[in-house]
C-alpha cells in the first residue's frame, strides 16, 4: 500500500506562514545536486573570467575574494531554466 502525501503538508505551510521560508532536507535527487553543482561551478568560473577581463555579460556578478555571487542565472545555461518547472516543486509554488 503506497501513502501519497500532499504537499505542501499542514505543518510545511504553517512554517512557510510563520517564517517566509522553508527549507526542503533532501528535496533534490542527488545526481541532479551533482549536476547543478558542475554547472554552477563552471558558470561562476565563466563569469569571474568575464568580469575580471572587463568583458559584458548577460546577469550580474559581485566578487569578494573567493567569493562569488551570480545573479539573473537563467540565461546561462539550460539547466538553471529547467528548475524553474522541476515538477516535485510545482505542489509548492501553486
């Protein structure tokens, strides 16, 4: 007997209600963690090129140090756009 449980459940709503946030253990399969993790990685490396060579680019990009933040990702690769339909998320967004 399989038990489907809806989400969001009551006590996931009440926390999102409550704090504005919610955090999901365990949400992404661990393959597709790998997966925006080699992407991630190889955009931020793309990015930080870009910047330090004065070259424009789609997005906006704040380094510090090691640190580097990327913003407006969607257009960097087709993985980032994917996310935005990932359908186990689509019972929290609606």
């Amino acid at each position: 007997m399989t038990i489907e449980t809806q989400h969001p459940t009551a006590s996931e709503r009440f926390f999102w209600d409550n704090f504005g946030y919610l955090v999901l253990d365990s949400f992404l399969p661990a393959d597709l963690v790998e997966r925006l993790l080699e992407v991630s990685e190889r955009v931020i490396a793309k990015r930080r090129a870009q910047k330090e060579q004065g070259l424009s680019h789609t997005g906006m990009t704040h380094i510090n140090g090691d640190s580097t933040r990327i913003f407006y990702i969607l257009d960097d690769d087709p993985l980032f756009l994917e996310m935005m339909t990932y359908p186990p998320l689509m019972p929290y967004i609606t």
